[in-house]
C-alpha cells in the first residue's frame, strides 16, 4: 500500500516535490518517459459536486494554503513545504507518544491529534494570518486533497504497526460523549462489535473494528509488517518513534545535560515532560487548535512553537446542540470529553542546549515552564478565540520517569509515576484551576 512517511521527524525530509509539481515524468511501458498532469498536485472537479457550501462552490480544482478565503486563490506549496518543516520533530514526538501507550484506545487518540496536524500542514488555514482554507482542512472536503489517502495510508500503517508490537490490543467500550454522529447517537457506547456504518460487509451487514484488525484481509501490507514478529515490531518502534530525545542523547548532541543512572543496571532515566489539554467540546467550535509557545528570554525575543493541539469535525458538527448547551449552562473545564497530550521534552532540550535551563529535573523545569509556557485558541478559520472560551478547556503539565534501554532495539518505557504540576499553569486562563469569568 502506498503510503507518505511524515512521522520521522527530520529523517522524513522535506515535503517531496513530485507533490508540489503540477506535471511530472513517468515511464511509460515501452520505455518513453513522458510528462504527464501530475495527479498528485491538484484535483479537478468535473463539475463541482452538489451539497459543496460557500466559497466551495466556486473553487473548480483543490487549493492548498490560499493567500485569503477569496476563490480566485491560487496554491501556495512553498507555504505547505514551510508548515511540514516547521512541525516535524512535533510530529515525530507526537507519534512517539502515541507508541508508548498501553491500549489501542489511547494509541487511538493520541494518533488522531498528530493526524489532524497533517491535515492542516497540507491544507492551511488552521492558524491566526496565515490567509485562507486549502481543501484539505476542512473534514468536509478534505478526501478530495490528493494526498489525503497517501496521508491516512501512513495512519493505516501506524495502527498496523502497533498491532503487531501488540498483538492483543482490542478496541475497549468507550463513551462517544457529544462526538456523536448520524449513525451513532451522542453517548453511545461503542466497542470493537459497533458496526462501522456506512461500510458494508455485505448487502446485510457491516464492518466492525474486530472483522478488520487483521488489515490483511482486504490483500495489502507493509514493509514495517509484513512478515514480522512482536520483537521485530518492537524494534522497529525504537528505532523509528523513541521521539527526539532519545536521538539527542544517542549522538551526543545534549552538552551539560546527562542520563540519570539507574542502580545495579545498564539503563539510563529522564524525567519526559508533556502538557496534557482536555477541551468540553459543546464549548468550542466544531474545529478549533490550541497552540503552546515558550516566550523568549527578552521581549524582543521571539515565543517558540512547541506544539499544538488540534480537533477536527464538520463544521456544522453539533451546532443545534452548542446553541442549547449556552442557553442552559455556561460550559467549562469540568464538562471535558476531550484529551490529548502534547510532547514538551525536546523543547525543553532545545533550551539545555541553549544554556537557558539547567537540566529536565522538576527542580529546574516547574518555574521554567511557568514563566515561560503560554497557548492561544483558535477557531478552524484561524481567529483567535476570545478569553471567555478558555473556561472549555483545562491545560495542565506533568511529567514520569522515562527508562531508556542500553540495546536500542527496545523502546524507551514509561514509568507509572506521572505527576502532574498544576501550578504550573494554575494562574493562567484555561489553566489547572484558574478560568475566565466576564
């Protein structure tokens, strides 16, 4: 199955160009090579499709990163290199934390944040100025972005990947909240036996989670997969999505900064610092990201992205549902169905190297963090929200021991010793304990 690799980090490289060319050579059977409308630039509609809204509409091909809302637009691809460039060791950590989790629900969403940062580095849109929507980020047209499948191609592959690191992982019940849609109902539970409608199986019935973990079935692999074991899988994990840090510490690359020893053993430690969001999403718009910042050491230093978080649904995604939640209640923190945790340790690495933080240890990092860490919320269009919406989310900051094997082959692991550092955010709006009230 072909498929793009974005999940490497700074081993993926940059956007390839064959992507961003609006004709490319191939070889042709008798051995020509010809030059031909590449299909992976642009799609053309033929005519645009009824049920298309707004600019849509007017728009005859796909657009990637247009300089404002208007339909005349055309792609800006250099902006499309520029945004995969700037997120890659974000994207890298971010599937790492997807890898260290312990059931296929977590791994779940943890992968779906870190998809939806891909939707928006090939479409744009999705941050303050940075001129209007391509199709890829908003859900309701984003299947017609080319790309799109070699993108969920690489998630198929993710899953597949921790399947066969672990081969017991099932999907567990879970609560869909208000993510309901017109084939679920909102706080349904759902499992591995939910039919996956509108996907037949047949004309009587349809997929469900536990016909389909054997992606084989349907006559496609991988190279991570195909033919592996556990072990094998498990290599592949380490060697590819122990995120940046481990890479820092392999080559050498953290002066000042050294590996705690673990006694009577060959492993090392680290304390592996994330921020961990929660949103009430009947408080917020269907679409809408939250991006994390460390300020510089002078106010004419600039902030630095460190990641964000990012949930995608249809824009009209529970609208009659938000206008009865604000009629009835003020919506806040405490109403929270969505989660997500964002990477922080190789940031904060970032800064030992710099020579601005002394080491990960809590004794350095909790006031480091206070002072400096801040996040802005953003619609799907990229407007800033207003403070008021900060009462629907809750961001907080913790850390664990994070174990790293001498032999490479083996994954980094995860101490079940999380401790979270509300005071950290706790006087910030949308913070641990703190909110805005008008």
């Amino acid at each position: 199955m072909p498929f793009w690799d974005w999940s490497q980090g700074d081993q993926s490289g940059d956007v390839p160009d064959f992507f961003m060319t609006d004709t490319v050579q191939v070889d042709t059977p008798d051995g020509q090579r010809i030059e031909i409308w590449n299909p992976l630039f642009k799609f053309d509609f033929k005519p645009v499709p009824q049920g298309f809204e707004g600019k849509w509409t007017r728009l005859d091909h796909t657009l990637r990163w247009p300089a404002s809302e208007n339909a005349w637009e055309d792609s800006r691809e250099h902006e499309f290199a520029n945004s995969f460039a700037s997120m890659r060791r974000q994207v890298q950590d971010q599937v790492a934390v997807a890898f260290r989790q312990s059931n296929l629900n977590d791994f779940w969403q943890a992968t779906e944040m870190v998809h939806g940062w891909i939707h928006g580095a090939i479409g744009g849109g999705y941050a303050a100025n940075t001129g209007g929507r391509g199709h890829m980020w908003p859900l309701e047209y984003s299947s017609y972005e080319p790309l799109f499948w070699l993108h969920h191609a690489n998630i198929d592959r993710l899953f597949a990947l921790y399947q066969t690191q672990n081969p017991s992982a099932s999907l567990q019940p879970s609560d869909v909240g208000t993510a309901g849609n017109v084939f679920v109902a909102d706080h349904s539970v759902v499992d591995g036996d939910t039919p996956l409608l509108p996907f037949r199986r047949d004309h009587n019935t349809f997929w469900t989670t536990n016909e389909i973990m054997d992606w084989r079935r349907f006559g496609y692999d991988y190279p991570d997969t195909q033919g592996k074991s556990t072990a094998q899988a498990q290599a592949t994990v380490a060697r590819l999505f122990s995120g940046n840090a481990r890479e820092k510490f392999a080559a050498g690359q953290t002066a000042g900064f050294s590996l705690h020893s673990i006694p009577n053993s060959d492993d090392s430690a680290y304390t592996d610092w994330n921020i961990v969001a929660a949103a009430a999403p009947l408080g917020l718009p269907p679409t809408f990201v939250v991006q994390f910042s460390l300020a510089g050491d002078s106010s004419s230093d600039a902030s630095t992205d460190v990641g964000m978080w990012s949930v995608l649904m249809p824009e009209g995604h529970s609208m009659h549902k938000r206008a009865v939640e604000r009629l009835t209640k003020q919506v806040t923190a405490a109403d929270t169905t969505l989660h997500g945790t964002i990477s922080l340790t190789t940031s904060l690495l970032d800064h030992v190297e710099a020579n601005t933080l002394e080491s990960l240890d809590e004794r350095d990092v909790v006031p480091f963090l206070r002072e400096k860490l801040s996040w802005k919320l953003f619609s799907g269009d990229g407007v800033q929200l207003p403070d008021t919406s900060l009462n629907a989310i809750k961001i907080e900051v913790s850390s664990q021991t994070a174990r790293v094997p001498r032999d490479s082959n083996t994954p980094i692991e995860y101490e079940n010793n999380t401790v979270t550092h509300t005071e950290v955010t706790t006087e910030k709006l949308g913070g641990a304990k703190l909110n805005y009230h008008s």
